[in-house]
C-alpha cells in the first residue's frame, strides 16, 4: 500500500480565471455605474483588465473585484472620484492596503455587499447561459498542470471555495467538468471535487483524512493563499498534511516571503508541482 494523496485548490492552483473574473467585473460594474463609464476607451479598459491581475492576490470574493474596477476608474479619472482615498492612491498601494480600503469605499459609495454579490454572479451565470465557449476561453489551466493531472499517479481531490462553483453547481456542476475537459482534456470525477457548500476547506480535509480508505496515504495539501495555510496549521487534527504554497498562484511578494518564515509550509514552484503529481 502506500502512496500519495493530493488536495488542490483550484483557482490560482490549477486555474487561472483571473481573466474571466476581471472581464465579468468589468461587465458588472458597467451595469451598476454606467454613468461613471462614459468617456471610457477600450485602452483605458484593458488598462484596468491589465491591473487586476497585479491586485488579484487581495480578492477574497468575487464581488470586490468590482470595487477594485470602479476604484482603478477614480484613479485614472479625477472627475469622477466619490471616494476620499483615491487622491494620489497607487496600484501598489491598492495591494497593500486593501482591507483597510473596502470599508471606506463601500460605505462613501454607498454600496451594499449582497447586492453587489447578486449583480455579480448574475453577470457570471449570464455570461456562461450566453456564450459558453467564450466564457471557458478566458479561464485557463496553468502550464503543465493539465499532462499533470491527467497521467498523475496520485490521488488527487480538487478542494475549492472558488466563487465558480455556486453557479457552477446551479448547472448540475457539469461546467466544473467542461472546464477540466475543455481546457485541461481531464475528467474529474465529481465525488473527488469539494466546492462551495461542501464546508470550509480545514473541514474538507478533516474528511479525507478520515476516510478508512486514505490511511496508509501521505497527504499533501496545495494552495495558493497563505490564510487558508495558516488556518489549517490552526488544527491540531490535521497535523498529518504537508502544506505547500504555490509561488505561481494568487499571492504576492510580501505573503510568500511569511510564508518561507513558516516552517510547516513548503514552497512549492509550477514545474515541481506538476513533477510532484505524476
Ligand atoms: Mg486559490
């Protein structure tokens, strides 16, 4: 008996959906403040596309990449700041400030959480119902990660609380398959794939480890967010995992120099990942 189980987050791990969720945003954001888009070029656009990808280690769900698109707007176009914080604010400073941002800006531009959580997903769902093809066109897998996967000799489980999910569920979670067959030429069966609804990630792992099935395995757990590594450090019970943080995946300088600080988590780069698999 003997070998290895892989846990993997998927978005910023196995997918990057960057594109997707920015382009979703930009359309969200455009039906909530279609005033403030006039007099935007597709330059000015793509500019804004361009810098989510920077910002996306801070987003934590999918609605505050909206915010981040109407904030990069005030930064571009003074006449329309509504916002005391956008005089003389930096990308960089977005990155590293963002939490202390969110509150402000929601509450200067009146904004409300669930609303903005609604819009975007609905912008989401319709953007798939629309044009399918073209919305799995602007996710894609990682270098190598798609051979990876499909000749890994590992277990290997998909642990997610990707925003994709809900509404890749509302499809019969179907899509979730279209996505790794379309893009990765992978099928996954959907017993082995752990999404929004399942419990929070420590949970998940709780239950793998659990499995009488799993006990003579070597668990491993990657991931692209540094949180979600310490919370698992957090539990005593999952002790047993070995915790990697994937340098290719959404997260920047400053979490990735912590986490080389913490020694429970390895630091784990995209070709010794896919290497690691097979
Ligand atoms: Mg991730």
């Amino acid at each position: 008996m003997g070998g290895d189980l892989y846990a993997l987050d998927f978005d910023g791990v196995l997918c990057d959906s960057c594109g997707e969720s920015s382009l979703s945003a930009v359309k969200a954001a455009k039906i909530r403040w279609p005033s403030l888009f006039d007099g935007v070029d597709s330059s000015l656009e793509e500019w804004i596309v361009d810098q989510m990808h920077t910002l996306r280690p801070v987003v934590e769900t999918g609605y505050e990449n909206l915010l981040l698109v109407r904030l990069l707007l005030e930064l571009q176009m003074p006449s329309i700041r509504k916002s005391s914080v956008a005089d003389g604010l930096t990308v960089e400073a977005i990155l590293n400030n963002w939490s202390q941002l969110k509150p402000i800006i929601m509450k200067e531009w009146n904004e409300d959480r669930d609303a903005l959580i609604d819009l975007f997903g609905r912008v989401r769902d319709d953007w798939m119902q629309n044009d399918l093809s073209g919305w799995i066109s602007a996710n894609r897998f990682y270098p190598g990660v798609a051979d990876a996967l499909r000749f890994a000799s590992s277990q290997v489980y998909i642990v997610t609380t990707k925003q994709m999910f809900p509404f890749l569920f509302k499809f019969q979670s179907r899509f979730a398959d279209a996505l790794l067959r379309e893009l990765a030429g992978v099928t996954i069966p959907s017993e082995r794939i752990y999404g929004l609804g399942t419990g929070p990630k420590v949970e998940v792992l709780k239950k793998l480890q659990a499995m009488p099935e799993h006990d003579s395995l070597t668990l491993h757990f990657v991931e692209d967010r540094l949180a979600t590594l310490k919370n698992v450090i957090k539990e005593p019970a999952l002790d047993r995992w070995n915790l990697y943080l994937g340098r290719w995946g959404y997260n920047t300088e400053k979490e990735r120099k912590e986490a080389q600080s913490i020694s429970r988590i390895h630091m784990l780069d995209l070709p010794d990942f896919s290497k690691k698999l097979k």
